[in-house]
C-alpha cells in the first residue's frame, strides 16, 4: 500500500470512528442524520473537506457529478446545520492522533504558536467582527481572527481557537490551547512570537509540565531582569527567579529578604495563578532563562524560556529560532493554496466549520507532501515539494469515492517541485485584501 493510500485510510477510518458516536457530531442525537438523505453525515464531512473556492452548487456537482438528481443547496444547507460546533475538532484531533508525530532530538514535540486574520463577507451590523472604514477600507470590513499550534516538525496544525476579530485574544487563546494539550505524550516546546510573552502564558506552560521558548522585546526583557537597558549586551545567558504579586506594598511580601525579585502585576493583568485583590494578596514563584544571542551583525533576540542548560545551549536557540517560521508558511498554504480565504456562507458558525475543515485538509495533504521523496539532481539548488500543486492533487483523491478512478498521487507530487533557495528574504507586504465576493465565484 502506498503512503498515499495508507493516510487516506486513516483519515476515512477516523471519519467512521466519529460518525458511529452521533453525541460527538450531531445536534440532536437520535434525531439528526438519522433519516436516509442524498447527503449522508460522511458525505458532508468529505465535502467540507474538499471543498475549494467555487460556488455551492458547482461544489456539490464536483463532489457527486454533474447529474441532474445531484443534491440541492437547500439540501447542503439543512444537512450542515445539523453538524455540532465542535465535531470538526475532534475530527482533527482524533487524526492527528494516529500520525506519528516528529521530536526534535529524538525528545521534543516543537510546537509553534501563531495567529492569523481571515478576511469574511461585510455585515456592519456585526459588532464582533465589524472594524470601522480606514484609509485601506474606506467601508469598512469584517475579520475572525485564527490562533493556531502547528507542529514544526511534522508541518501540521494541532489545535485552533477561533475568535471574532474584534474579540481577538492571542494571550488567552494561547493558555487555552495549552491547557488543552496538558501533559501530552511527552515533553513540548512552545514557540512564540514577541506578542505572547507574558508571565500567565509561561505560568501555564509550566504548571503543564512542558517547555516554552517565546521571544521577547528588550522592554519586557528588561522587567523580568529589573535592568533599565541592555543595549549595550550583546550575549546573555541568565536565570531569573522571581516572585509575582499584585501587591505593591513591601509590608505585605512574604519574603522581604528577595525585594530585587518580586514584580508587581497589575490587577487588570491576567494571571490565573494569583488571586483577585479582593481576595487576599497571594504570591507566585517562577524561574526563567532568559537568553539574549546575536543572530547577524547587530542584529539581537531576545528569548525567554525555561529549556535546561545541559542540553540547550546558545548556538541551540539560534537553531531553534528558525525553525518557527515554517508556520508562516502554514496559514500561507491554509489560506491561498487550500481556499480558505473564499467561505461559502455568511454565518459566524458555519465560517469556523470551514477553517476546521481547511485544517483537517492541509494535515492531509501536508502528510502526503512530506513522505514524498524528491529525486535529487546533480544540478545547481536541491528540489521540494510543490505545495499549492500537491494540495490539488491530494483534494481530488480524497474527494474520489466511487471506487473507480486510480491515482498515482506520489507520482503526481514528485512531477511538480520547486527550488530550494535558503536565505532569501523579502519585506512583507501590508495590504487589505477583500474576500471573494457570492456574486463572482465561477
């Protein structure tokens, strides 16, 4: 069997596995999907995942041919209604369960952490994703926001929380996810960006058992560390044992010999592991590292992360810096080669169906891609995958399921590679960008 095959098998057997307990995907067990329909409960599953930017009926005429007694829209719409919230989540992670996972050094699961905006249909009366005209938008535009661990090694989402732009929340997204993820199957790291440093988010990863590495700017860098400035240090490599509190009164410190430790954290700040002031002025220790390397002349990041210094070393968070960017790259495949940024409704829940459901697809095909071997030339750049050419071609083999048509999907990756070229970098470009509009789809 090939891997192709095998990976398709596992994602239908998962379908089949969440479809036989209806109170994981039904509204109304007992109730909904019940009643034999032209569009059974699998169907919709498979049909959510493939689909691409057309309109709803060419959709379903590419889904089940293009017949006369295809299904209606009316049809799709009833049928996708009756789908829990939640059952594409647990679609993704009963999935991404039965893959095996990558670990950096034989030990770690690296997970980054990111976010993402998506562009969605214009509804002014909508006050959680609504943002007002500007100068990119004169009439204004609605947003959801997309927060996201994605597995740096495997090339794969494993969780999202998904939030209405203007309700947007990367810190608590973040312990969410976290918190969810638990101890796991063993020790993870962490990644973020400067935008998730914050004392809560190292607390939970902690009090989780795991390891986090999150960049940092030379401000916040400077609070943990009780300096005033360290433009003038160009390495460091520093322990940090500190004890929070919302109190800033010395009277009440538990610990008046460590005062250069405490650091105050104000009572609109969120920190799950500190009671309210109202509640008693209660103390929380925690140790950090904080690193500072040099990545090119002059050029400085700051990290802040509880990973022991036996086994990490400097040159290793230069290493481990990098890897992060390949999420980058995940929502750029998610969003432009898997569709996401055309949805096929106007309704806040059914738009959150389809990122799950674009999800679910690009671990599928990412899955694929990565254990498609590249023939290796003897010429001037090594080769990869194609992504965009192999999200196509695995979409129609999943999407196939009259039995009949054979694909020779590795075959079919491995015609369409590109380049490798390392160390290329370009500005990223600030522009808005509307959705495609109902009326222009194909």
């Amino acid at each position: 069997m090939k891997y192709s095959d095998f990976v398709k098998t596992i994602l239908l057997t998962t379908i089949d596995e969440l479809l036989s307990q209806p109170e994981k995907y039904a509204g109304k067990p007992g109730k909904d999907f019940t009643r034999c329909r032209k569009i059974s409960a699998k169907s919709l599953l498979l049909m959510l995942l493939t689909m691409e930017r057309d309109c709803i009926k060419e959709e379903l005429y590419r889904y089940f041919g293009r017949q006369t007694d295809a299904p209606s829209k009316a049809a799709f719409y009833k049928q996708r209604q009756k789908l829990r919230s939640d059952a594409l989540r647990a679609l993704l992670l009963a999935f991404n369960n039965k893959l095996k996972n990558n670990l950096y050094n034989g030990t770690y699961q690296l997970i980054a952490c990111d976010g993402s905006a998506a562009d969605i249909h214009r509804d002014p009366d909508n006050p959680d994703t609504f943002f007002e005209p500007n100068n990119k938008s004169p009439k204004g535009f609605n947003q959801i926001y997309m927060n996201a661990f994605f597995s740096i090694l495997d090339r794969r989402f494993t969780d999202l929380v998904i939030q209405p732009g203007r309700k947007r929340n990367e810190y608590s997204a973040f312990c969410q996810m976290v918190d969810a993820a638990g101890s796991a199957d063993g020790p993870i790291i962490y990644f973020g960006d400067m935008g998730y440093a914050s004392y809560n988010n190292f607390a939970h990863v902690i009090e989780n058992g795991q390891y986090f590495l999150i960049r940092a700017n030379d401000s916040r860098t400077c609070g943990i560390l009780g300096l005033t400035d360290i433009d003038g240090v160009k390495e460091l490599d520093f322990h940090a044992d500190l004890i929070l509190s919302r109190s800033q009164s010395k009277k009440k410190r538990l610990q008046p010999e460590k005062l250069e430790n405490y650091r105050h954290i104000c009572s609109r700040v969120a920190m799950d592991f500190l009671p309210a002031p109202d509640d008693g002025y209660g103390e929380y220790t925690i140790s950090l590292r904080v690193v500072r390397v040099e990545l090119s002349e002059g050029n400085f990041e700051n990290i802040i992360t509880n990973l022991p210094d036996m086994e990490f070393d400097m040159d290793s968070f230069k290493e481990l810096y990098h890897l992060r960017w390949k999420e980058e790259n995940g929502f750029r495949d998610l969003k432009y080669a898997l569709c996401l940024k055309a949805f096929h409704s106007k309704k806040y829940e059914y738009i959150v169906q389809e990122v799950w459901a674009r999800t679910i697809l690009h671990n599928f095909c990412s899955e694929i891609a990565l254990h498609t071997e590249v023939e290796r030339r003897d010429i001037k750049h090594e080769y990869q995958v194609n992504f965009s050419q192999a999200a196509k071609t695995c979409r129609d083999f999943l999407r196939t399921h009259d039995g009949t048509a054979a694909y020779d999907v590795e075959g079919l990756i491995a015609q369409n590679i590109e380049a490798v070229r390392p160390g290329r970098s370009f500005p990223r470009r600030k522009r808005f960008q509307l959705p495609i509009s109902f009326c222009y789809r194909n």
